[in-house]
C-alpha cells in the first residue's frame, strides 16, 4: 500500500512528525512511502535530478509522474512520440523507484479511439511502468473507452470529487495497480478529510489486498496544507486495522 501526497512539501504543522533528513524529500520519506510529482506537468526535469531524488529515499519509497501539460492538454495525446521519449528518459532516473505514470486529461478533451490507441500502444512500447489515466471529460467512461484502456492496461484513477460523474470515485478493475486521488472535498484542493471519509478509505484499500497490485492513495488538497495530515491519518488507520485483523477494523461507509 503506497499512501502519500501530490508533491513533498512539509507544512510546519506537520513537521515534527517526521524524521530528519538532508532534505525535504528525504524528511518525507520517514513518514509516507510514496509521492506523486506533478511538477514535471509544468516543466521538465534533468534526468540527474530525477536520480538525486531516488537515491535520497529508502529503497521500498516509490514515485508516480504527470505527464507534461504539453502531451495531455496543448498536443491532446496527438504526435506525442518525441516529447513522450524526452519525458521517459528524464524519468527513468527513478529506476525502479519509478512505480506509475500519471496521464491527467484536461475536461474538455473528448474520448477519440484512434488517438486513444495510439497514444496508450506508443506509451507501451515505450515503457514497461503501470500507466494511470485521469480522463475528466464523461465521454471516456462509456464501455468503448473503458475496454480501450483495459487492452492497454491502463488503470482509470478513482478521483474525489467524482467528476464528472459519480463512477470516476472507483478506480477501473482492470491495469496494473490502483490509484486513488483525492483532490479535497467539498472544496478541491483546500478540504481536509474528516475521520469518516477516511475511514471508508482505508476500508476500500484493505479489501483489495488481496490482489496482488499496488494500491496508491494520492492527496492533492494541498493548498491550505491539509494533504500531509489526511496522508498520515489514513496510514495510522489502515495500520491500525492490519494490527487488528484487516478491513473489519476499519469504517465502511460509502466512499
């Protein structure tokens, strides 16, 4: 179970929580086991810093990375060949830190199955890191776009809020790990989570335990800092139910 938040930040809040460190990363790394990089969304990063981040975390830590805007928003997955390639080389740094890759498409962009296809054939090709899509346009939750992903492997992200309808809070059945992102609620990006809704979290990671595939839980409200203490309280819950006896422990409300 990979618990974490969209970027490493450390609110001062928080800080006391976790263990030193020669940087902030590293600080992180003592108290959640994984991250998500939306940095690279903005902009590129050489492949030696993709490399000091790994080997500034513990070996089990792994890393998910956004695709660049410039290949999910401004191309819409069309001729993507050579910004994919420039992105791949700088983030396989990470070696086998590297534990997902994160295709977020902009809401206006529409399911197309021949765009789809070759852009999701060409990532495989390319690269053998589970791929996570985060479509926000309802076209791609229809049966053709869902089976298009599953040929691919491709994981839909559960995403909170559900948008743009409410089957976006499960992630797909199908692709290599599952991945949820949590963007804050009612408000996206500031919310914290109360005990409940995290409690029915951590009850729906549990339950799938026994898949085999890596379970991501990503928090991305993190404008007003509360990211990290919703990461931390769900880890605390999800190890207290294995301590006493799996997902029974936990809250099963509906997520």
């Amino acid at each position: 179970m990979l618990i974490g938040c969209a970027g490493w930040s450390l609110p001062a809040a928080q800080r006391a929580r976790f263990g030193a460190g020669d940087s902030v990363l590293a600080a992180y790394a003592t108290g959640l086991d994984a991250v998500e990089i939306n940095s690279s969304f903005y902009r590129p990063h050489r492949r030696a810093t993709y490399e000091r981040w790994a080997a500034s975390v513990p070996a089990r830590f792994r890393f998910s990375v956004k695709l660049p805007r410039a290949i999910t928003h401004e191309a819409g997955l069309h001729g993507a060949g050579p910004m994919l390639d420039a992105f791949l080389a700088q983030a396989g740094g990470l070696g086998d830190k590297l534990g997902a890759l994160l295709v977020q498409l902009p809401p206006s962009l529409r399911f197309d199955a021949a765009t789809t296809a070759r852009f999701f054939a060409m990532l495989a090709r390319r690269s053998e890191v589970p791929a996570v899509c985060e479509p926000r346009h309802r076209s791609w939750f229809q049966p053709r776009a869902e089976a298009l992903l599953q040929r691919y492997g491709v994981q839909r992200a559960g995403v909170d809020p559900a948008a743009p309808l409410a089957a976006a809070a499960e992630p797909s059945p199908y692709g290599r790990v599952r991945y949820w992102r949590w963007h804050g609620s009612p408000r996206i990006y500031y919310s914290r989570y109360p005990d409940q809704r995290l409690g029915a979290l951590a009850a729906a990671l549990l339950a799938r335990a026994g898949d085999g595939l890596d379970r991501w839980c990503v928090f991305d409200n993190t404008a007003a800092g509360h990211a990290v203490a919703d990461a931390l309280r769900l880890r605390g819950l999800c190890d207290a139910s294995i301590d006493f006896g799996g997902a029974s422990a936990a809250t099963k409300e509906p997520l």
